[in-house]
C-alpha cells in the first residue's frame, strides 16, 4: 500500500534540548498507526512537526508525496491532513452545533463573522457527524457543558467536519469515562473501515491501540526505540524495558 505520510530523519531541537533525533516512519494509506512511548519521548512534538506547528531543523515530511515540512498549519490542514489534541480546544461559550459549523474548511474567515450564514448541507453533515459520535441530543447545548468525553467526542467530529484525507490523534482516550472508550474505538474503526480514512495515534492506553493499530512505532528520548505488529511490539523487551523505566 502507497504511503500518505513519509516523515524522514526528522530531527527538531528546543535549546539545547533534542526533542526528536532522526525519527522516520510512514504511514500507508488508509491505514492505523498507533505512535507510543513513555512521557517525554517526543509523541507529541513530532505530531507538531507533521502538522507545521514548529519548523524541523532537520529531515523531510512528506504528505501524498508533497514536501510539507515548509508549510504552516493552515496550509497543512486545507491539503487534508487534521490533528487533534490532548486537551480539547472547543469554544466553550458556543453551541455544539457552531463549533462544529465554524471547523469547516477556511474556519478562519469564518471565525471572524460569528454570525456568518452556512449552507443547509452544512447543518447536515453537522448533524450527521453530532449524532455519529452519540451527540445529536446535545447539538445545541453550550460545549462547555459537556463531560471531558464528550467534548473530545466533540472534537472528533469537527475534525471529520474539515473532511481530512487522515487525522492525527493525540490521546484521543485520555480523561474518557472507560463506559466511553469502546464507543469511540468503534467510531474511529468505523471511520477507517467506511470512509478509508487514515489515522495515525498518539495513546498510553495499551490495550486501545493494541486492538486499533495494525502497526505501531515506539518512541523513546526522543529516537525510534521500535516498530512492528501489536504482537512484535508487546513481546519487544525493548519496549517494555522503556515503560517500566519510565515508571
């Protein structure tokens, strides 16, 4: 299967500090890739990189086989490549229904007219994608009033609502009522498995991404420690020398 996304000897520095040390990966298309590691591996500054919130200082990342690794977040997301992130970032003050409609592509312009008009097909696919995660009956309740869940429940589906070609998850099960864990695991195979969307995942939990991924990269200071099947990475003394380490 053709890669969507080719990081190469990517390197990225903070100071002194080597956050990333000549990490590459590659992520086929329509495929799930689980990224794990102790905290401090570097997980999360790489999903930075990929998505253009920091420049690399060193190394390629190539997205549908265009180099990226020059262009802003913005840029990145209009070419279909979506991230989340560990803490949710909805607007709290506004309805379900708005945040999902102001996370359409081009949502800076539309932030800057709250009271901008949208289409009806926009509704719908707002409602559509609302009641895909279980949230339709709260479509139009303020975000803020939503469980931690629920607003990463949220956040998901705005990010679908930008219609990426992959999304990048940050945690997507961290803070979730376990109750709600099963829900959106099946949500994010069953958006992988109808919509072929490609997904590469950030998660501690180690039994989620063992049943999600079909591949996983493992991450430790900052360097590639392993990669491999689920069952090549759980029996890989390596990575469980890097957990109980870290604990």
């Amino acid at each position: 299967m053709s890669a969507i996304l080719e990081v190469r000897e990517v390197t990225k520095t903070f100071g002194g500090v080597v956050a990333n040390r000549g990490i590459s990966l590659s992520v086929g298309r329509g495929e799930i890739v689980g990224l794990i590691g102790p905290n401090g591996s570097g997980k999360t500054t790489l999903f930075n990189s990929i998505v253009g919130q920091h420049p690399i200082d060193e190394g390629s990342i190539r997205f549908e086989g265009r180099e990226i690794s020059h262009l802003r977040v913005g840029e990145i997301a209009r070419l279909g490549l979506v991230r989340t992130y560990q803490q949710t970032r909805v607007y709290t003050r506004m309805s379900c229904m708005r945040n999902m409609l102001i996370s359409m592509p081009h949502r800076e312009e539309r932030l800057r007219d709250l009271f901008a008009r949208f289409p009806r097909e926009a509704y719908e696919e707002a409602e559509m994608l609302l009641d895909f995660v279980g949230l339709y009956p709260k479509r139009n309740l303020p975000a803020g009033e939503l469980s931690f869940g629920q607003q990463k429940l949220l956040e998901f589906a705005m990010a679908l609502m930008n219609r990426p070609k992959m999304l990048l998850l940050d945690e997507p099960t961290a803070g979730i009522n376990p109750t709600l864990i099963n829900g959106l695991v099946d949500r994010l195979l069953r958006v992988n498995e109808d919509l072929g969307l490609t997904l590469l995942v950030i998660e501690h939990n180690m039994r989620v991404i063992m049943n999600l991924a079909r591949y996983i990269y493992c991450l430790a200071h900052g360097e590639l420690l392993a990669e491999g099947t689920p069952d090549e990475i759980r029996d890989d003394q390596r990575v469980i020398d890097a957990y109980l380490g870290a604990h």
